[in-house]
C-alpha cells in the first residue's frame, strides 16, 4: 500500500500523522497543531467534499483537500 494521507480518511477514521509531503504547507499544518505523532481524526466534508473538518490538537481544524493531502499518516 502507498503513502497513505489525511485526506484518505473517512468520517470518523483516525490516523497518526508521519510526516509531510510538501515542504512548503508543512511548517503552516504544524502551527496549527498537526504534529507528526499527533492522532487526526475526520469529521465530516462539505457537500461538494472541500474543505473538511479534522479533530487534532484538541480543537477542530478545517483543510482543503489540497493541504490535508500533504499530511502523511500510519
């Protein structure tokens, strides 16, 4: 199986974040509290399927799929 990432998840699936697949958004997704190690659960998208809310951190966070998809987890 490939890399897996956040946005691979399904309502109510949780992960352990790994690491990062772009550079760039990697230091703004660990601002807002997306630590490798850290567990990352999905609640629910919008309709059309973005942006999607996240429970990380001890708060929810919403992405786009865009940046949940440079979030790698086991």
């Amino acid at each position: 199986m490939g890399k897996r990432s956040v946005a691979d998840l399904n309502p109510g699936e949780s992960g352990i974040i790994k690491g990062f697949s772009d550079n760039v958004i990697s230091l703004k997704l660990m601002e807002m509290g997306c630590l490798p190690g850290s567990t990352i659960k999905m609640n629910f998208a919008a309709p059309l399927g973005d942006p999607i809310s996240y429970y990380v951190a001890g708060y929810n966070l919403t992405l786009r799929t865009s940046e949940a998809s440079a979030i790698l987890i086991e």
